[in-house]
C-alpha cells in the first residue's frame, strides 16, 4: 500500500521532473507568439494555434508527437501529406480578386520579380552550409507566402518546418515595418510622387472564368510539379467567378479554410519541440528569412524603376514593392506610401494588380523551383 | 551535382523561368481579353 501511494504522487510529479530548459524556453516562446497574435494582432488566426501547439508539445511526457499523438494523428494526414496547405490555397482562391490584374496585365511581371528574393536567399543559404534541399527550405521563405512556405518545406525539410513557417508568418506580418525603409532607400522623392492614371479597362465574366482554367493548364504543363500548386489557388478563384458553386466558394473561404487553418497552426506549433528548434540553425533561418522579403521588395522597386524607365516615367517604381504575396498589406503600405509624397496619388488599384501578382508570382515560382528539381534529378520523378 | 552548380542553376532557371511563364500569363490574359471582350455598355438614355 505504502509503495502504491508513493509510486502514485511520483506520477503526479514525473512531468514537473522531466521539466528542462529547453521545455521552459520553448513554452515561453510558444507564449511569446501567443502575445503577438493577442495582444498585436500579428497574424492571429496563424499564431494563436501555432504558439498553443508549442506550448502543448514543450510539456513533458506530454507526446503530443509521438506516434499515435493527438497532434501527430492530424501532422499525419494533413502536413506530411501536404493536403493541409493545399486546402488553404483552395480558400486563397476563392477570396482573391484578380480583376485589378486583368485589367492592367504587364503588371503581373512586377510579380516575378517580386519573387527573386527566394533565388539570391537560396544562394545565400548555401553559401552558410545549408544542403541542398534545406536552402530551398528556407529561400522559400521569401515567397512571402505561408502555405507555399509550407508545403515546400514539408515536401524537402520537414524538420525545418517549425523555424520556416515562423518566420514566414512573422514577416508577413512585419511587411508594413519592413518595407518603407527599402522602398524610401531605392526610390527618389520624384519617383514616389508619379502618378498612375486609372486603368478603366472593362472585363467580361467569361474572361473571369476562362483565367483560372486557361492559367491551371498552361502554368501546370510547363511546370507539372508544381500542379497542385497553381491547381487549387485557381479551383478555388474558379469557384468564385464562375457563380454557379456559391456554397462550396463559402465553404473553401470559410469552414474548410477555419478548420485547416486550426489545425495546421497547431501542427507546425508541435514542430517547435525543443531539442529540434533551440538551434543556432533557426536563428540563422529567421535572419534568412528576413533577408529573403526584404531583397524581394528591393528586387520588386528595381524592376519598377526599369519599367518606369521604360515607360517614360508613367510608372511609379513604388507599386514594385507590392510584387510579393503579402495580399492586400503590401499594397495598402505602397498606397500609405505614395500618400505621403503626393496626397493627390492613389496607388491602390495598381499596387493591387502587382500584389495579384505577386500571389500568382510566388505560386510559379515554387512550381519553377521544384519543376527544375525534379529536372535535375534532385527530387523524384 | 556539387553545390555551386546546383545552386546558381536553380537560382538562373528559377527567376529566368518566374519572369517567363508570367509574361506569357501577361499575353494569354490580353488574349483572353481579346476573344471575350466585355460586351459595351448601353448608354443611358434621356
């Protein structure tokens, strides 16, 4: 009996016993995200669960990730799967406009470069040692797109997942702080104060329609790999043009898109256990990460500089930095932006068109990236 | 594949091959546009 009672207060202290460091740092990291999603509102339907799930899988004993867990189960089928960041997409689709984008199409290009920060942050992580697979992992990052992020990183470096995603979120989040200082350095006040005229260019609904379907077969044939990539952002921007599937556009925008948003925070929260995230590694991937958006944003006003140039100056070089995925934040920053220099400026509709394509930009570029993956053999076929 | 030829091919293709099938996204839209033209608006009379 006297064994018993003390064999059964030692179980009621065996997680207070098995409590490290490295349990206390993570718990209050996940506590940490918690806090910016709360308290400042940094992309809260992404942090909260995410900083709950590092929270649940930092407590001792708690196997929360061990096989047979309970956040292992939905790790299982909707991560490692990569299903989960692909119904994201289906939402994404389903609530993006790509009218300012049809009307005013040459802006698409300010969209790719918006996404060149991946390619020179692939180089840069090289250079620091990372393998191959694991500096594509990370140079994703500069997509500035979490479910690409995601997806990627869950398809060539899962254990990178938690550091990769955080940063992803947490920048675009930052994109408002990041970006003024780079499009101030890169830009002359003459050039943030040129105006763009309204583009008043009438767009049919079958043009609506035929976009997602004619982009869906051209984009995905010339990089198959990347199929379900472009697939379901435009199945779901199908749906919303087509007006005839009202009740799955809601459901992809709101129930399906809730619960996986839910459930995929909490699973990349539960990649942050401690022995795999306190790492000078993870370290070096938020610097990466932060380094990737903002030579994207550079990348973007050079181009817009070029085309501005090239334009005779009818282009303001500003709307460059709204090429990346970071929708609308990117481009109400270039409108608060352009404000400031010419109250009479309105850049809104045309930093829309390149932060349209900046979200079609950061898609063919994952898909370009593994397609040339799996050209060069690094990846299966 | 070592490192530096596996990097500055993916880096090359990557951004030459972004920048390529959007601009032709760009064309297939103006062609879109083209074959579907928004019907004109009536105007209003009185």
């Amino acid at each position: 009996m006297e064994s018993a009672l003390v064999s059964g207060i030692q179980g009621l202290f065996l997680g207070v016993l098995n409590l490290g460091p490295g349990h206390v740092i993570m718990i209050l990291i996940g506590s940490l995200l918690l806090y910016l999603g709360i308290s400042k509102g940094y992309e809260p339907l992404l942090l909260v669960p995410i900083g709950f799930g590092a929270i649940l899988v930092n407590i001792p004993l708690s196997e929360m990730m061990a096989e047979g867990g309970f956040i292992r189960y939905f790790y299982d089928i909707g991560v490692r799967t990569e299903v989960f960041p692909l119904l994201i997409f289906i939402g994404i689709g389903a609530m993006t406009d790509f009218q300012p984008l049809l009307e005013n199409p040459k802006i698409i290009l300010l969209g790719a470069a918006g996404q060149f920060g991946i390619f020179i942050t692939l180089l840069l992580a090289l250079a620091l040692g990372f393998d191959k697979l694991d500096a594509v992992a990370v140079s994703i990052i500069g997509a500035c797109d979490g479910p690409t992020a995601i997806y990627v990183s869950s398809k060539f470096a899962p254990h990178m997942l938690g550091a990769v995603s955080v940063a992803a979120y947490s920048y675009m989040s930052l994109v408002p702080l990041i970006q003024p200082p780079i499009m101030r350095a890169l830009t002359t006040e003459k050039e943030r104060m040129i105006v763009m005229g309204a583009v008043k260019q009438p767009i049919s609904q079958t043009t609506k329609i035929m976009f997602p379907i004619v982009v869906t077969i051209f984009a995905s044939i010339l990089a198959p790999k990347g199929a379900p990539l472009i697939g379901t952002v435009m199945l779901g921007n199908l749906m919303k043009e087509c007006g005839v599937v009202d009740r799955l556009k809601r459901a992809s925008e709101n129930e399906i898109a809730n619960i996986v948003t839910l459930l995929l925070g909490l699973c990349i929260g539960a990649t942050m256990e401690a022995d795999k995230f306190l790492k000078a590694q993870t370290l070096v991937i938020l610097a990466l990460g932060f380094i990737a958006i903002s030579l994207d944003t550079a990348v973007g006003i050079l181009f817009g500089k070029l085309m501005c140039a090239l334009t005779g100056g009818k282009i303001n070089p500003l709307i460059g930095a709204a090429g990346i995925s970071a929708f609308p934040m990117s481009a109400r920053v270039v409108q608060a932006e352009g404000q400031k220099y010419n109250k009479k400026n309105y850049l809104l509709m045309h930093a829309m068109s390149a932060n349209a394509g900046g979200q079609i930009g950061s898609v063919i570029a994952a898909a370009v990236m593994l397609s040339v993956l799996q050209g060069m053999g690094i990846v299966g076929q | 594949m070592d490192t530096w030829t596996f990097g500055w091919t993916l880096a090359l293709i990557g951004m030459s091959g972004t920048m390529l099938v959007l601009w032709i996204l760009s064309l297939l839209i103006l062609l879109i546009r083209k074959v579907f033209p928004a019907p004109a608006a009536t105007p209003k009379k009185g």
